[in-house]
C-alpha cells in the first residue's frame, strides 16, 4: 500500500500516519520529523531549515524532494506512508514523476478533513506538552493559512486522478483510524484485484461513526 497523506496542521498526519505504517508493515516517511530531526542534530542542513520551521514557513522544494526521493529509494519495492509531502502542485508533480521513476506512485491520496478551531486546540495542548517550537497561535495560524493557499488545492487533481480518499478527521483517534483501515483494507482488495482499473475519488466525511467499528 502507497499512501499519501494531505491535511492540515494537528489533522492527525503523524498520529494516524504510524497507525496505518504498522497495519501493512511499511515506513513511515515524515518530512517534518526528518526536518526537526536535522534541526535537532545541528546538520548544515537542519541550519538551513530552521528559521522555515520556526515561522511555519514551507522549506524549498528542492530539500523536501531530495530527502523524499532518497526515502523512496530505501523503501523501494514496498509500500509507504508519506507525511506531510506534497504541500504544493510543484511538489506534487515534482513527486509523482520520482515515484514514476522509482516505479512507486501512489494507490491512495489520503485527506483528513478537520476544523479549524478543533486543529487549533489540539496544537496549543500539543505545545503544552511537547513544546513543538512551531506550536505557539501565530505560527499555528500562518501554517493553517499556508495549507489552506497551497495545500489544500492539489487535492483536486488528486481526486481528477481517482486516488484521493477524504475522512472525517474530528472523530477520536481511534474512530479516525478504524475509518482510514477500513478504506485502505477495501482499496488493497480493488488495487489487488486489478490495478490498471479506473478509480474514482472516495469521500467518507459524511460517514456516521458506526462506519468501520467492527474492523
Ligand atoms: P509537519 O511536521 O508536517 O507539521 P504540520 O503539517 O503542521 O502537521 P503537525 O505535525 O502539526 O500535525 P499532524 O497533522 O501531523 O497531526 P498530529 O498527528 O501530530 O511540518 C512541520 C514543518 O516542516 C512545516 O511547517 C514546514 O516548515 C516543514 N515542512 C514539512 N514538510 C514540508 C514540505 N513537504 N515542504 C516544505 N516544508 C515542509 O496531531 C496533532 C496533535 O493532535 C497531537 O497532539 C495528537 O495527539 C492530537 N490528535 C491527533 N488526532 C487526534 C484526534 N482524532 N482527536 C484528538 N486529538 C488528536
């Protein structure tokens, strides 16, 4: 299974990101842990990046793409969870022809759909306890207006393609990820089944939260 996932800051990119990596045994490549990782191991490359994270700003395109593409050559052969790349149609393009090359593109663009007032509160209580120096109300403010910019758009050519799945994110964790292992389950069975098959985009927003329970 090669997922993608697009959402906003606190949408549960990184919570439900591990949850799908350990369902069907694949990594879970996080461009913003490996970002915060440099930063906090002082490479050149985390000084370089530093000053993007702290204001919320999106690194170049050039940084992400490299660490991704050598992130995709290690997992070559197997599935993954990419979070938090594409967050433009450069990177989404710029993406798909690295992963065309690498024979890897993705069966499943996945959207968690949140509010922004829940997204909110969910950063500011992260703040309190992990201390995430991009976790104070402006910069919270400034990434969700960044996503809503740039990110956001590229989830209608990803539905054009017939690989975006949209899930009701402001559900509790656990609900969240039963919903998201549901859909994946159903679509590893059509993509088993016969790859080559049109697909069509899947919203699973309206769903109630009896959806997906008995998984
Ligand atoms: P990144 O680390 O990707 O940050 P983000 O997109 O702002 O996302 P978050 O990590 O804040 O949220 P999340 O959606 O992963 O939610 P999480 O599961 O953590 O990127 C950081 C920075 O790196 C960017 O600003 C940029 O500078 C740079 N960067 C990264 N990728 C880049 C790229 N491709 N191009 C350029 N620059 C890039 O959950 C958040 C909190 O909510 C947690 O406390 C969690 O416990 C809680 N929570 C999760 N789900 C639920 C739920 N269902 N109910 C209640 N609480 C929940």
């Amino acid at each position: 299974m090669k997922v993608l996932m697009i959402a906003p800051p606190g949408a549960g990119k990184g919570t439900q990101g591990v949850v799908i990596a350990k369902h069907f045994g694949i990594p879970h490549i996080a461009t913003g842990d490996l970002l915060r990782s440099h930063v906090s191991r002082g490479t050149e490359l985390g000084r370089s990046v530093e000053q993007y994270l702290d204001r919320g700003e999106l690194v170049p395109d050039e940084v992400v793409l490299t660490m991704v593409r050598e992130a995709l050559d290690s997992a070559r052969g197997g599935g993954y969870v990419l979070d938090g790349v594409p967050r433009t149609m450069e990177q989404a393009r710029a993406l798909y022809e690295i992963a065309k090359e690498l024979d890897m593109t993705a069966d499943v663009a996945l959207h968690l759909k949140g509010t922004d007032d829940e997204l909110v509160r969910r950063l500011l209580a992260r703040a309190t306890e992990q201390g995430r120096a991009d976790d104070t109300e402006d910069v919270i403010r400034r990434r969700l207006a960044l996503y809503y910019e740039v990110t956001h758009p590229i989830l209608e050519w990803y539905g054009e393609r017939g690989i975006l799945v949209s899930v009701d994110a402001m559900r509790p964790v656990e609900e969240v990820g039963q919903h998201i292992l549901t859909a994946l389950e159903v679509l590893r069975q059509v993509i088993d089944g016969n790859p080559d098959a049109p697909r069509t985009a899947v919203d699973l927003t309206g769903l109630g939260a009896a959806f997906g329970a008995s998984s």
